[in-house]
C-alpha cells in the first residue's frame, strides 16, 4: 500500500514539474497564434520593421566631392533631413546627433553622421556651420538624387523632406533601422545606441 502511494506521490510531482515547464510554452504559442505582439521592445525610437536596405545612389558632398552612398557604409549612420534652410528644429537636430556621438566614448569612433539637403539655400550656412559638426557629412545633391534617397526614407510618418525633422539610424550594413521623431530624447537615441554597440560586431 505504501509503496502504491510512494508511486502515486512521484507520478504527481513528474506532472507537475511537467505541467511548470511546459505553460510558459504554451501561453507563449498562444499569445503568437492569437497575434499579440509586444508594444515596446525597449527602444526609445520607432524601429523600422523589417529593416530596410537603402539603394546605392551618387550624391555630391558639401565640399564639391563626388561619392556614392555605398562608399559611406561600414558605420552606425545619424542621418538629418533638411528641406530648405537648415532651421531651428534641424540645427536641434545636428547638435542632439553631434552630443550622442559624443558620448559614446571609445566607441565614437564607429559613428557617423550626415546632413542631407536638397535647397541650394541650405549651403550657405552649411559652409558657415560646418565647423561647429566636426566629422559630419553634408550631402547637398544632386537634387534629384537627393528625392530617390528621401523616398526610401519616407516612413507612414511622411517623407523626410516634409519637414518633420526626424533623426534615422542607418546599421553599418545600409539598412534603415530605426527613426526619431523631432522632439525624441537625445539621452533615449544614446542608449539605444550604446546598446546597438555592445551587442553588434558590425561597424
């Protein structure tokens, strides 16, 4: 009789101990199959999802040099849009991505960031400023190149010659990663950052 009850208590602790670790895989193929997904995943921006891969295109930088897009991989990229004159909200925009550079430390080294205008107007004080953005790149055309870069770019959000003044981060690779809105936190883009970093071995 006893025995029976020792075999008994056993089978009861095998199912249980089955029954604990096979429910987180159950709630999880209920969750997916049921099409929750989670909100967040830690980021501070809007990821890009899939990653999109952004064309090759020959683009003229602000001091006269030809070059296309490709030869600017091999980075972490911050990219800047600016329609026209390179205003307020813009300027914000090149001091928030020249600070998260910055702050990377030794690792600095594997970013980069570029401007990217199409309005002749913008050069001026392009070539006035530039000096305060050391290691930036300024792309200033062609226009028409310039418009087949911004339509890769354009998310549900707009086009990013609509002004909107986003920030977007492009991997090493070229792919379009994720994108910052106007008033994004320059802290939450260095932490995402910094962790892109630490766990990438790209760039």
């Amino acid at each position: 009789m006893s025995e029976s009850v020792n075999q008994f208590g056993a089978r009861r602790k095998i199912l249980l101990l089955a029954t604990l670790f096979a429910l987180p895989v159950v709630v999880a193929y209920g969750l997916y199959f049921t099409g929750w997904r989670p909100t967040s995943f830690g980021n501070h921006g809007e990821l890009v999802q899939p990653a999109r891969p952004i064309a090759d295109v020959a683009l003229i930088l602000l001091d006269g040099k030809a070059v296309r897009l490709s030869e600017l991989r091999g980075k972490w990229t911050l990219i800047a849009f600016s329609a026209a004159e390179c205003l307020r909200p813009c300027e914000s925009n090149l001091v928030k991505m020249r600070q998260v550079i910055a702050a990377q430390g030794k690792e600095a080294g594997r970013i980069q960031s570029m401007l990217i205008v199409k309005d002749a107007r913008a050069r001026d004080w392009l070539n006035y400023a530039i000096k305060d953005y050391p290691g930036m790149r300024a792309v200033v055309g062609p226009p028409e190149a310039v418009d087949v870069l911004a339509r890769q770019f354009t998310l549900p959000a707009g086009s990013p010659l609509d002004n909107l003044n986003r920030i977007y981060l492009v991997d090493p690779l070229g792919n379009l990663m994720m994108s910052y809105p106007a008033d994004a936190d320059g802290n939450g883009i260095r932490k995402d950052l910094a962790r892109l970093l630490r766990v990438s071995r790209i760039g």
